[in-house]
C-alpha cells in the first residue's frame, strides 16, 4: 500500500510538473506581447528588494522568451527580396542576442540584490525594445 501512495504521489507531481512549465507564444506577435507584459511587471516591482526572488525568475522566463522569438521571422522582413531579407533578419537575431545578455544581466543584478543595477539595466533593455521596435516593428 505505501509503495502505492508513493507511485501515485510521484506521478501526480510529475504530472503537475508538466502542466506547470508555461507554454512558449506560437508567433511573434504573441511572444512580444507576453515579453512587453513581463518587462511591465519587473519594471514596476524592480525597486523592491523584497521581490527580487520572483523579479529574477520573471527575468529568466523573459529571457527565454526572447530567446524564442528569434524563433519567427518579423512580418516586415517578409516582403524583402531574399538578400535584404538575409541582412534584416541577421540585424534581427543580433540585436535579441544583445538584448538575451542584458536580460540575464538583470537577473543577476536581482540575484545579487542590486537593484540600482537592475534599474540601470531596465531603462537599457527599453531602449533596445525601442529601437527594434523602431527597425522591425
């Protein structure tokens, strides 16, 4: 009967770990749209000390998910001629590899209970959001 329960309880938390791991955005569209959501919420909590477990896991997630949008291609370098396209879409990925490290920046910033860093970082990773909106957008 305990090696039972022990069955049971095992698979029911694999099984809720499963259900729990969030599902990444299945366009871009949607992935900026989760993306600009989380940097919304790290930046409204980033000054509190006190958050800065779950500012740091917001951080990571976000980062993953910029890491996927490198997954699509943006809807206006679609239309490009393919040698244009190619150049685009290299500036692109560039620029989210930029961004992915000042990310993870900032959750080490959280990590290490800096938040005047993390502050700093933010206001640079709206910036890079700015422009590659400005590019690609």
């Amino acid at each position: 009967m305990k090696k039972l329960f022990f069955i049971v309880t095992v698979l029911s938390l694999t099984s809720f770990a499963q259900t729990a791991q969030p599902q990444a955005p299945a366009n871009l569209g949607a992935t900026m749209k989760s993306m600009a959501t989380s940097l919304k919420k790290i930046t409204a909590q980033a000054a509190d000390a006190t958050k800065n477990a779950e500012s740091e896991q917001l951080t990571l997630d976000l980062a993953a998910m910029t890491k996927n949008s490198k997954n699509f291609i943006p809807p206006t370098l679609k239309n490009l001629p393919a040698d244009q396209q190619k150049v685009q879409l290299e500036q692109y990925n560039k620029l989210i590899d930029e961004s992915v490290t000042m990310i993870e920046e900032l959750a080490a910033a959280f990590h290490d209970n800096n938040n005047t860093k993390a502050t700093d970082l933010i206001a640079k990773i709206n910036a890079a959001k700015k422009e590659g909106h400005n590019q690609f957008k």
